[in-house]
C-alpha cells in the first residue's frame, strides 16, 4: 500500500561542473566535472521521500530507450513503485536535462520528450486513490495532461486524500491563471520567491502570499539559503536552514518539499514540517545531484538526526 502517489516527469540529469563564467558561442567549453544523475523535480521528490520512510508510488511515461530504463531503475532501487510508469509506444524519447551550474545561477536545458506526451488516460485513478496523498510537480512542463491537471486534482479531494503541487518554472515565462483554480484544490503549495511572485503577478512577495493563501491551504515558500515562509489562514512561519557547504543545489527545492510532506503525513504541526524540510533540503547540497546524497541513508539518518537534536524539536519523523 502506497503513502504518497506521486504524478509527474521521469529523466536523468547530465550536469557539468567547472565551466566558465561567460559562454561564449562557438567556442569549446572545458568542463571540469561531470554527474550523470537522476533528474526531473518528480522524481527526485519520490526517491528521496522513499528514502524518508514514506510508501511511495510514480505514474509517469518514458521513452522505450537506456535513458527511460535508467531513470526507472534509479527510482525502484529505492522501493518507489515504478508498475504505473508506462512506456511510449512511439519514437518519442525519454527527457533529458542538462544542468551548466554557475556561481549564483545555472543554465537548465531541458530536452522534454515524453513529458510532454502524458496525458490523463496514462493516469491510473484507482490507483490514485490507493493512496493517502497526491504530489505532482513541474505544473507547466505536462502540455498534454495539463487541461485536465483540475480534474486530476478534484477527483484526488473527492476521494479524501491531500494534495500537494510544485509548478517549477513555467519555460514560456506566461504563467497563466488556469493553475489558479487548480490551487483551490491544494493542501500544500511549493513555490519559490521567484515563482511566487510571477504566478501572484506582483513584485512584493507578502503580497504574494496573501493572494496564494487565498487559494491554497497551504503556501511554503522556498527561498535558497534564507528563511523559508509557511503561511497558513492567518498563521506564519518562518525558519533559516542549517548552514552547509554547498555542494551542488540542484533537487534542493524538491528535497524540501519531501521533507515536508514526509512530516505532514506523520501528524506534525506546520513549524516542525518547515524544520525538517529545511533539514532535508540542506543534506542534499552536500553531494553532487539532486539524489546523489540520499542514496547512503544511514548517513543520511545521522544527519537529520543531529540536526533535529540541535533544533530540540522532539521526536524525529525518521523515527516514528
């Protein structure tokens, strides 16, 4: 039996490190390192709050191709159900993202393949409804099952479940209201600063969660290094990461939102969600890849555990 049934993108990432700070066109770029990774908000959501001790199941469709089969295998190796992720029957190939980090920022490139074939007859509802809750992620990047993305979401409530939604970035920068009225069926929303402010359609990022917490139960904020907002009615909550060494903060956003859903799921009040995402999100900048520091749990569990000791929070979700 499953926990959390997550629909979204299955890819790997390809991300060079090192390279310089101006790209210049039609020069040959040296990179200094490389990771080969698995990719897609999606699915680094599910294998690290597998991970976490939460029953994970992923609907989501591939290319018949190595990529697709690695991206599936990555995810089962950490007891996520990949029995719902189907195979293209065409030539359609499987996502790719290519990852340039920079100083501050990086360079995303993304290939989407098959995300932008699944559609809502892909989806198995009673499989769906097995579950205690629904996660889907990159809102924007599933042209095809995005019109029925409010039916998907609607039938999830109507079968008592929670619900959860991160948008990541919309690539045509439109950031169209039909995600508005999916909102409204939303237990807990994961935007970041900027993706806030873009889909409130406003500068001020208060004023942003004024709007968002109308429509959401739920708006967790992310915001990198900075103190992460958690607006409930008329209730806010806002809390600092522990302090690493980045590593590499690609999946960090995802990481958090399964921390937080790996606590809500367990009965934890809204502060100590925040607490532990927060926790989770900083572990995985340690290593390279948005997995990559996650698939050595018992570290893993020391980490978290420390931290949560440190924070005097009480019991640890890992625990119970």
């Amino acid at each position: 039996m499953i926990e959390v049934c997550v629909v979204g993108e299955l890819n790997l990432d390809l991300i060079l490190y090192g390279l310089p700070k101006d790209l210049l066109l039609d020069r040959e770029h040296l990179a200094s390192g490389l990771a080969f990774t698995l990719g897609s908000s999606s699915a680094i959501f599910a294998h690290n709050l597998c991970v976490l001790g939460t029953r994970v199941g992923f609907i989501s469709k591939i290319g018949n191709d190595p990529l697709g089969k690695m991206a599936a295998e990555r995810l089962s190796a950490v007891g996520v159900d990949i029995s719902r992720v189907k195979t293209a029957s065409g030539k359609s190939a499987t996502g790719l993202t290519v990852v340039l980090p920079q100083t501050q920022h990086r360079y995303i490139l993304t290939y989407p393949g098959t995300m932008f074939e699944m559609q809502y007859s892909d989806i198995d509802m009673d499989y769906v409804r097995t579950a205690r809750h629904l996660h889907l992620s990159s809102f924007y990047l599933h042209r095809a099952l995005r019109p029925r993305i409010l039916n998907l979401f609607r039938q999830a409530k109507e079968a008592g479940l929670t619900t959860s939604l991160d948008t990541n970035d919309d690539p045509e920068n439109l950031w169209d209201r039909d995600l508005l009225e999916v909102l409204k069926y939303v237990d807990v929303f994961f935007p970041n600063d900027r993706e806030a402010k873009k889909i409130a359609r406003t500068e001020d990022l208060a004023q942003a969660l004024n709007i968002l917490g109308g429509l959401a139960k739920v708006v967790v904020v992310k915001r990198g290094s900075g103190s992460a907002i958690c607006r409930s009615g008329s209730e806010q909550w806002s809390l600092a990461p522990p302090a690493v060494k980045v590593v590499d903060d690609v999946g960090a956003g995802d990481t958090f939102d399964a921390g937080f859903i790996h606590s809500f799921l367990r009965g934890a009040t809204l502060e100590n969600c925040l607490a532990f995402a927060n926790i989770a999100a900083a572990y995985s900048v340690t290593k390279q890849g948005g997995t990559e520091a996650f698939r050595e749990r018992s570290q893993l569990a020391s980490y978290m555990r420390q931290q949560w000791n440190l924070a005097a929070r009480g019991t640890l979700p890992l625990e119970s």
